[in-house]
C-alpha cells in the first residue's frame, strides 16, 4: 500500500506562522511513492480532517517545498532516554502525533445539554474543535526570528471512557524543526475545556519493530481552555516539562514565556470574570456590605498603618457608596484554575448539607423560641451527638447523579448520616476529659492550637499597654499563688531559673477590645492569662488563670485569679474560669493561628508567583502543588465565614471585631522568618539552639507531640527542597541573578506582604541556603502548619463544651457585683456553666463547620504523595523525591511508635487522643491526621 501524504493546493498560500491571518488552505490527499506528487489522483480533504491512528495517512501542517519528501520531528524532554531520542530525531523527518486528553467535568456535563452543544459536536465530527501547534525552542537560523509553528487540528477518537476524551492530531515535522518546546491549543468548542496534558510520541522515537509510537515528549497542562467563541482568545500555550531559568530559556520560547506571564498579569482594571485566570492584589475591603445593613460596615483590613493586613486577589467589583467597601454580589472571583475540582465540589457540597441539615433541626427549634437559648441540661448537648437529623442521599437531581458519574464516583450515592457521632465522635476515648486540669494543659502541647503556649522567662509578669489607659501593668498573679500551687517544692524564681513555668498570655492582645466587645449582645470578653507548671514527668500542671477587665470612664480595672480549689464555690469559679480562657484559646486558634497565619498569609504567595513566575520556572513548578485549592477556600471564607454576619462573628466572643483583632495580630506578631517551626519554636522559648541535638534544637518540654513530629516534617522537607534547589542554583550568583525570582520576592514584601514592606527581618534571596529556608518556610506554612491547627478541630472542639467558641456571660463575682448573678450561680452552678456557653444556634453552627473543615476530600493531595511528583523527568529530582516520600513513610511509623510509647504522658495513657496531627497520609474523610500538600480547606 502507497502512503500518502498532504500536499497544499497551488492557488493557495500555505502559512504556518502563528501570526498569520491568511485562512487555512485546503489540502489534497496523494500516494506519496515518491517525493513527486501526482495531481490526477488527488483526493481534496480540509485541514484537520485526520485519520484514525495507525492508518497510513499522515495528517498535519505541510511541510515547506524544500522538505516536501521528508518527515522529521524533535522533542524535549529532561530525562536522558527522552532528550537521546529527541537528538536522534531532529536528524531526519519524522510524523509526530499528538494526543490531547481533555477531562469531562460537571460543566461540561450541564453544557452538553445546551444547543450550541450540536455545533460542537458537528466541529468534532468534522475535526474542528481543537486547534493544536507545536512551538519550536529554537529561532530561525537565517531570520533570528521564531519559527513558524506547525498546525493542525485535532480529532476526537475516544470518549467511552466515563472521566475523559481524547483528541489525536498528526504533524509532519521536517528536519531542522529544532526541539519542541511547546505547544499551543486553541479551544473552538463553544465551552471550556479541562485539559490534562498532551503527550507527543513518533514511530522514530523507539527501536522497536512492533509498529508501536515510542513516547517522545509529554506536557502537563491541568488547566482550563476557554472556547474561542464569544471574543475571547480561545489559545493557551503550555510548556514542556522541562524547567528553564529565567536566563536558560531556549530562544524559542523567551517570548511566550513573558507573554504568558503578562497575560495572568492583567492590566489592572475591569471586574474579573469567572473564566478570567488573572492574579492581582486588593485590600480586605470586601468583608462588609453596609449598604445592605449598616451593622455590617467594616472597615478595610490592609493598605493602612492602623489596621495593615496581607493581600487577596483582586476581583475588579464596584464598590458600595462609601466608595470604600466593595460590593458583594454573586460568587467571588478566583482564577479559574484556582476553582475546586468536581470532586472537591461535590465532597463539599455534601459534606457542608450533611452538616448543616444536622444543625439545622436544634438551630430553628432554638431560633423560634429564643436565639440566644442556651442548653438545658449535659443530658442534652450529649444527646446532640447521640441523636440527629436523617440525612440521606443527599444528591438527588438528575444533573447532580450525573456529575456524580462524571466524577470519579467516591460520593456517587452519599451515606446516610444519622448525627455528627455516628461516623467520627469528638474527644471519643474520655467523656469527661473536658473536666481535667490535665486535658486542658495537656492540650497546649498536643491539641489543636500548639502555637500558643509560651515560657515565662521573667517574674512578675507586665504588660506592655500604656497603664493610664488600662489599669497597673504588674499581674495580679503572685509568687505565693503560684508556689502554694506547686505543693512548695521550689520558689517561682527557681522555676523560671530552671524554665519549668509556662503560660497562655492573652492579655495584651485582647484588653484593648474588651469594652468594645462587652458592648455587643450576648457575649463578654477579658484579658487573660493562664500558667502551667512543667510536672517531673513531662506533663503540665495548671495553676492560675488571670481574668482581667480594663479600667474605664466608669469603672476601675478589675481582675481577679482564680485557681483549682476543693471548696466547691472556689471549684465552680474555676470551672467558668477555664471555660473563658478556653474561648480565648478559640478565637486566638481561628482567628490567628489558623486563618491569618495560613489561609491569609499564604495567598500572596500564590498571587505574586503566578504574576512572576513562569510555569517553566523550577520554583513555580515546585511550590505550584502546595497553592492548590487555597485561593478558592479563602474566597468561601470571605463569603460566608469571616465576612460581617459570617459564622466567626455570629459564635466567636470577638464578634464583629475579629477580623479587626487578626489585623491587630499581624501588625505585632507576625514576622515571615519567625513562620519557620524551628523559629518559631525559638521565639516562645519552647526550644532552644543547641547543635548537638536532633534538628540542631533542643526542646524545653521533651514531650511536646506538635514539636516533637513537626520537626521530623521540617527536616524532611527542608531535605527535599535543599536538594531541588541545589539542582537549579549551584551559587549564590546564581540566585541573585534570576530575574524572575527576585521578582517574585520583591513583590511578595513590597505588594502581597506591602504594610510590613519596610520590616529589617524579611530574608533577602541572596545564597542557595536562603532560597532553601525561604522555600521550606512557605512549603511548611502552607502543608504542616495547617495540617496542625485544622484537622483536629473537630476532634477536640466538636465536643464544645472542651473548646466553647465563646463566652457568654461574665464571671459572678466580676465587681461591681451583680447580686442577682451571683445568687443564681451560687443556686445552680451547672446552668451558670452551660450559660456562659455558646447558645444552641452557636454550638450546632460551629459543630456544622468543623466537621466540615476537618474533611480530607477524595481528592486530596498529600504532602510527599506519588500524585504530585515533580512535573520535571530530571533523574536526580525524581530521585530526591523519592527520597522525601520514603521518609515521610518511616516519620508515620515513627509517630505510630510514639503514640504507644507510655512514658510519652502528653500522648499516650488512658483516654488519651493520640497525637497523629503531624501523619503525613491519610484516608478520605474526617480522620484527624494527614497533611495535604497545600491550605486546601
């Protein structure tokens, strides 16, 4: 059989430029014995019009008249085997095919219901849908221009498979092609498209005789293709596997390269649409919506010396008529590729109706009585996880079973779900673990909040607030309370001296909105600070809670400590006291150690790469799966979480003053080189330096679980990123001269992280070993640092009255002193307690959404996991990263040894939770472990 080949017709022009307009010339089909062509038995097919593969007809660009009878093809590829084909390729004319593998999700599911769904259909029957065109790395030897790129549309030639379609098109490439660096895809469906890679392969690129194309180059895209249709562009480009610095990009590609990059930039004007895929920054400015309520006028976090605060994405809406607020009004604006997959979507879906359905039924029994309704009896808030709103099936709707299908099915038929209890209860080993001194000390090292505990390093303890506004600056808390508390086995100067005293110091932060606070309905707010003894066995021993109340126009300072006693008046006060520094523990968790230090923190990070850093980029490549669903959590947050009326004002004590006081956090506290663990760990004096130890720290408490498996997670990362990083940056020149790096961290400081622009502490990127703590803190900051302060909400605060979201009421005996309140606690302590908890409407709020935020999706990514290995085929990459996953296995087994380890008292004993926060994998579902790659929920 003669093979043939495509030959252009002479009355037209043949143009294979990108740049060229002049229309697609038709083509004929010829026996190609020889590189003469037979015009009598030409047969006339269209561009795009491919055969099936396998076939003899090659489909594709014509080649110029000077490579009429040769083939060639070129390729790069990183890994050794790849790039010996690719060489041996670019030496003869080769038919290259391409093959497009574009992933069915649920909008294209709903979009095939439409009627423009026919013509699309017809295009792909016609082989007109998708428009594909290899780039060359090189430029054109004679003109120093780029290459033209070879053209040719693709065909469809499977879609029996339930989750893709695949697309095939031929090129004939000729020989002097050079390396492809590139491709790029032009979308002519009338919606988009999900495109998950193309892979090139060739007949030349193998040895074998089978008949088989040998892989040549593949290109991993994992993004969204908007339709050409409608004026948009319709054209992507996505580069080829292989990572360039900014200074080694092929020729060829130097101007896609900036291209791209001007393109996610945006020109800064205009509101975002939803298939837009731009990054740029913007205030916290949309938080309020005062012209629907002026109870919810917010002011605007970020771009001010009073209230300065990092950057979102910015979403181009109009603002409201203070001009200053912006309005909110649909969904918030992500890049497009920043949306949740299906899955997530679905899994998010269900999980937040299964939740909410279950908190529904008390929250509207409560609200039809009274909003503020507090729980009756212990008997009741246990029966709120023993019994349940029925919630079965959740997705029923025709379109919703088919997205179902077109998922990958884990949530096909959603389970029944009876309560919260039924499939994960909170606190499940001691029911009354709430009660001890022991689980509330015991927390601080191994519950859900580890980044608050501090050493006390001097005595007496001050604040550091202007006395003439708040009151003495000297705490109320004395060497006698405190020793007399220690059973007198050493002075408090002897324990500061030896570093065994400890404290959670909410004082400072929160004093100065107490009175504000006080002043919303139905919660109360104080200074607080609590102390801990460092016990001979590892353990903590609580000792004293300072509750303080500042002075005001009207009334004095009052504060007033409170200590374990054995009177029963004494036990009941301390009860309620704990019970306020546990909200406090709450809000601070939430508000700073959670959102701000995670979620907000991170997102000019993902901002400021996208605008700077090229998808060719090593470091692009390597942080690129630690961005991954973040952008789009925080826009949820910012719609119905910690927006103005959102679930944090309506449960937590600081009500519409949170989001203010996480401001007032990041302007003292927060510092980038202080996000690092071992820093971080340095800077509350739970750790100190010392060479000699594993990780080159000593800790102050040797049983510390969150430090403890933290540290084996840091070195194992900084392990990982110390060896990418030193296949890419041999020096520090290096590093300094990488324009696109150095762009990407100056606008990290100076735009995403701009209020604190100024600050002496930022790192500079400088050495390789700057680039590598730079790195590994970011890496950290967004996987292990949320992995720990998220996926063990439910576990320990699902069970509220262990972590109350807020208190309600203030302590009895605050003076002046309300007899009535106090002649009621003294009456029924019980319902003293259960009232200065959250009400009904609260408690069920908050239950929803921790069960839904301690979720692992059936998609989730881990940290280490095979699914995110390096885009790159580099062989000493590959290899490091299989080191780093390997480690990341023994740190499980290491951690499940601890966890049965009796003298470890902080993690294991009776009806102790283990500690398995710092696991690196896990299961689907709510299971209190694994670390995801990214700040995913």
């Amino acid at each position: 059989m003669s093979r043939l080949q495509l030959k252009p017709s002479p009355s037209h022009t043949v143009c294979r430029s990108t740049s060229c307009a002049t229309p697609s010339p038709p083509f004929f089909l010829l026996p190609a014995s020889s590189s003469s062509f037979s015009r009598s038995s030409s047969l006339q097919l269209p561009l795009g019009q491919c055969t099936r593969r396998g076939q003899t007809a090659i489909i594709g660009c014509a080649t110029s008249s000077a490579a009429a009878g040769s083939e060639a093809r070129s390729s790069s590829s990183s890994s050794s085997s790849s790039s010996e084909a690719a060489d041996s390729a670019m030496s003869a004319a080769v038919r290259v095919t391409a093959v497009a593998t574009i992933k069915i999700t649920v909008g294209g599911f709903l979009n095939s219901l439409r009627p423009s769904n026919a013509i699309d259909n017809f295009k792909d029957l016609i082989g007109r849908s998708l428009y594909l065109e290899l780039v060359s790395s090189e430029l054109d030897a004679k003109t120093g221009q780029e290459k033209p790129t070879l053209r040719s549309y693709a065909h469809k030639v499977a879609d029996d498979d339930a989750e893709v379609v695949t697309y095939e098109a031929d090129f004939d490439v000729p020989a002097g092609f050079g390396a492809i660096g590139a491709v790029l895809v032009t979308n002519e469906h009338h919606t988009e498209i999900f495109l998950e890679d193309v892979n090139l392969s060739s007949p030349a690129a193998g040895d074998d005789d089978d008949g088989a194309d040998a892989p040549l180059l593949a290109i991993r895209c994992n993004s969204w293709v908007q339709p050409k249709s409608g004026g948009a562009a319709g054209r992507r480009v996505f580069f080829a596997n292989k990572p360039y610095l900014p200074s080694q990009t092929p020729p060829g590609l130097q101007s896609y390269r900036k291209k791209d990059l001007e393109h996610k930039r945006g020109n800064g004007s205009g509101q975002r649409k939803a298939t837009d895929c731009i990054y740029d920054y913007d205030t916290y400015n949309d938080l309020g919506d005062p012209d629907n309520d002026a109870d919810k006028a917010q002011p605007v976090l970020g771009g001010s010396k009073k209230l300065p605060y990092p950057r979102r994405c910015c979403t181009g809406r109009q603002t409201t008529k203070d001009r200053k607020t912006e309005t909110r009004s649909g969904d918030i604006y992500v890049p497009r590729d920043e949306a949740f997959s299906d899955i997530k979507t679905l899994q998010f879906s269900v999980t937040t109706l299964r939740s909410v359905l279950h908190a529904a039924v008390p929250a509207v029994q409560s609200t039809l009585i009274d909003p503020s309704l507090g729980f009756p009896s212990f008997f009741v808030i246990d029966k709120l996880f023993e019994d349940g709103s029925s919630c079965h099936k959740p997705i029923s709707s025709a379109s919703s079973a088919a997205s179902c299908r077109a998922c990958s099915r884990p949530y096909a038929t959603a389970p029944a779900t009876k309560s919260f209890s039924s499939t994960h209860p909170p606190m499940p080993r001691d029911k009354f673990a709430w009660l001890r001194d022991e689980e509330f000390a015991r927390e601080t090292l191994a519950g859900v909040n580890p980044y608050a505990i501090e050493l006390v390093r001097e005595f007496p303890l001050k604040s550091k607030l202007d006395p003439a506004v708040y009151g003495p600056a000297e705490s109320a808390i004395t060497a006698d309370v405190l020793e007399r508390q220690m059973g007198h086995v050493m002075t408090v100067a002897e324990a500061v001296k030896q570093k065994r005293l400890f404290m959670l110091d909410y004082h400072d932060l929160f004093l100065p909105y107490v009175h504000k606070i006080r002043a919303l309905e139905n919660t109360t707010m104080y200074g607080s600070r609590t102390i801990f003894f460092l016990c001979d066995d590892g353990t903590l021993r609580l000792l004293a809670i300072e509750l303080t109340r500042p002075a005001s126009p009207s009334q004095p300072q009052w504060r007033r400590v409170f200590t374990p006693s054995t009177d029963t008046t004494e036990s009941w006060l301390w009860r309620m006291a704990k019970s306020h520094v546990r909200a406090h523990d709450s809000g601070h968790h939430e508000l700073i150690s959670h959102w701000l230090r995670t979620h907000c923190a991170v997102e000019p990070y993902i901002i400021a790469a996208n605008r700077q850093l090229s998808e060719m980029h090593p470091i692009y490549q390597l942080l690129h799966p630690h961005f991954r669903y973040t952008m789009k959590i925080n826009a949820l947050a910012r719609s119905a979480l910690i927006n103005a009326g959102g679930i944090i004002e309506l449960s937590f004590s600081p009500g519409k003053y949170s989001m203010e006081l996480s401001s007032v956090a990041y302007d003292k506290l927060w510092r980038f080189d202080m996000e690092a663990l071992p820093a971080d760990l340095i800077r509350r004096g739970m750790a100190e330096e010392d060479p000699k130890a594993e990780h080159g720290l000593k800790l102050t408490i040797k049983d510390y679980p969150f430090a403890n498996d933290g540290l084996l997670i840091w070195d194992a990362i900084k392990g990982w990123v110390q060896a990418y990083v030193a296949r890419f940056y041999p020096d520090a020149g290096s590093v300094t001269g990488d324009a696109e790096l150095q762009a990407f961290w100056t606008e990290v400081r100076t735009v995403g992280h701009g209020d604190k622009k100024d600050a002496e502490w930022w790192p500079k990127l400088d050495t390789p070993e700057s680039l590598v703590q730079t790195l590994t803190t970011i890496i950290w900051v967004a996987s292990a640092h949320h992995a720990a302060v998220n996926f063990g909400q439910y576990d320990f605060g699902g069970y509220f009255p262990n972590r109350p979201s807020i208190a309600r009421t203030k302590m009895p005996v605050e003076e002046p002193m309300d007899a009535s309140a106090l002649a009621a606690f003294l009456d029924n302590p019980d319902q003293a307690l259960r009232e200065c908890f959250p009400s009904q409407v609260q408690a069920t709020l908050v239950m929803a959404v921790l069960d839904l935020l301690s979720t692992h999706s059936p998609d989730e990514e881990y940290l280490g996991g095979l699914e995110t290995a390096p885009w790159n085929d580099d062989d000493a990459v590959q290899a490091a990263y299989r080191q780093f996953n390997e480690r990341l296995k023994e740190i499980q087994g290491i951690i499940d040894g601890r966890n049965t380890d009796r003298e470890l008292k902080n993690r294991c004993g009776a009806g102790i939770v283990p500690y398995q926060l710092m696991k690196p994998f896990s299961q689907a579902g709510l299971t209190g472990k694994g670390i995801p790659n990214s700040t995913s929920i």
